[in-house]
C-alpha cells in the first residue's frame, strides 16, 4: 500500500463539460468563459471545458468553438470532448491541444452513447490518434463498474479496452463509474486486477478515475482508488451533472469534496478549498436559459 500522507494528486476539472452536459439549461458563453476563469485561478490547472458533438443531442455543449476560441491562449490546459474525426478537426480549428475521447467497457452502452460497436470505437480512436499528432489524448471508459443495461462489468472487458487504447496511443485511461454503482471495494478489486496484468507504473501514470456519487460512496472509493495507486481523478465543481445517456447517473463527484479529501490525506491538490466555494456561490447566482 502507498503511503498516504505524502506527494502529489493531479485533479481533471469536467464540470464545465460532463457537469453542463446533462442538465436542462444552458449558460451563455460568457457565463462559460467565467465559470472557467475562476476555476482555474483556484489552482485547477486542467479543465475540460467543452465538447465538440452535435447539438441536437447535447444541447448544452452548443458554441463550443467560440468558447474554446476564446481561451486558447490560457495558462491552463483545456480539454475538449471530441467523439470522431469531424469533431477532433473542429476542435483543432478552434486553438484545442488536448482532447478526450469516449468508448465503453460494455457493448451496450457503446452503442447507445456513441451509435458504434466496441471495436468500432477503436477504429475511430485510431484515427484521432493519428491526427492528434502526439497532442494529449486522453480515452474515456463508461461503465467500468456497471452498466445500465447490462448489469455487473467484468474486470476482464475493462482490462481488454484498456489495453487495447493504450495499444493504440492512447496517453491515459479515465476509468469512469459511469452510473455510481462502485464502491471502495469494487475500486480495490479493479485496480489490482489491472495493476497484475499492466503494472504500477501504469496505474500511477496512465490510469485516471471518475467518479459519480450515485449512492454517496464517491470519495470513499477516490480514497480507496489512491491507496491503490492511482494519482489522476476527474472532479465536477459542486458536484453536477453526469451522463445523458446513461439512466439514473446523476452528479459527479464533487471537486470540493476530492480536494477536502486530499487536504485531510495531506496530499497535495494546488486548488484552494475557499476559492471553489467563492465560485460555487457566484456559479448558484448565474442566470439559466432552459434548453
């Protein structure tokens, strides 16, 4: 076991993106731009601030390109969701470096969320890996833990997709608990069975973890997933959103509660505590236009 109370964690912002992403309303570019801006200036130093898919399905992620036209320059790294070629060049064109892919660990999800088969998604991440160009790319795997319409997840179809992604270029696996059905204990049993057949190493550097906190065990399973050694988490700030393709998969964990987490670990985050909280209450008192 790592010890706790020493060293670095890297937390992923995604509110931005997988916290808009589900919900009923829409916020202006403008109310985007100053939600990430402060966010970063609370020591997040990456942030996923949009996605590049088609409106009529995620209606919230509209104007992406403007959004991200706008914040190329940042001292931040920004992250943009992209779900195929079409969407990685529109995401180039508009000044993105570091990009996100999804695919699932469940052949049902897969095509639900992203209309294509496992292996499907593969081909269409091959491709974005040659136009990524070495460029951050990161590779999104739903329903790790368990899916909505298959039920319990294999470890085994986990460690395939990782493999296979890791294969292809992919720069680090999100380990994502798509419908926050894990608990601390699934997350243990994961990790070491990825860790027996990848290696530490791969875990500590290449392995993030997504939480939803469907049933309130999301920071117990954070802390579970870094005693097990992975140092890479996604966190949403206040805790929105989730998937909107995925039923019952409600608000991420929260970046809030990650860096209360790691602050008691006396691990250290670079995000002030109190900075998030000024944030979330100026994010509360923002105008909503329904979608």
């Amino acid at each position: 076991m790592t010890d706790q109370k020493s060293g670095t964690v890297r937390l992923v912002e995604v509110g931005p993106r997988d916290g808009l992403q589900s919900l009923d309303y829409r916020l202006s570019i403008e109310t985007r731009l100053e939600w990430i801006t402060r966010l970063s200036q609370s020591g997040l130093s990456e942030i996923e601030c949009g996605a590049f898919v088609r409106p009529d399905r995620v209606p919230a992620m509209a104007s992406s390109d403007q959004l991200f036209t706008k914040i190329k320059n940042s001292d931040f790294l920004a992250w943009a969701l992209v779900p195929n070629l079409k969407g990685l060049e529109r995401a180039q064109n508009s000044g993105v470096s570091a990009f996100a892919f999804f695919t699932s660990a469940t052949e049902t999800f897969s095509t639900k969320n992203a209309s294509c088969s496992r292996q499907d998604s593969l081909e269409r991440f091959k491709s974005l890996v040659v136009a990524a160009d070495s460029q951050p790319l990161r590779a999104y795997l739903s329903c790790c833990f368990s899916c909505p319409f298959e039920g319990e997840v294999e470890g085994s179809d986990v460690l395939y997709m990782t493999r296979e992604l890791l294969d292809l270029g992919a720069h680090e696996i999100v380990i994502s608990d798509t419908i926050g059905s894990a608990t601390p204990e699934h997350v243990l049993q994961l990790t070491h069975q990825l860790n027996s057949e990848l290696s530490a190493e791969v875990i500590t550097s290449k392995i993030s973890l997504h939480l939803h906190d469907t049933h309130g065990q999301a920071v117990e399973s954070a802390h579970a997933g870094w005693e097990a050694g992975i140092r890479s988490f996604d966190g949403s700030a206040g805790g929105i959103g989730g998937c909107p393709f995925a039923p019952n998969a409600s608000g991420n964990v929260s970046t809030e509660s990650l860096v209360a987490l790691f602050d008691q670990l006396g691990v250290a985050t670079g995000v002030s505590a109190s900075s998030l909280a000024e944030t979330a209450n100026w994010f509360s008192n923002q105008p909503r236009e329904i979608s």
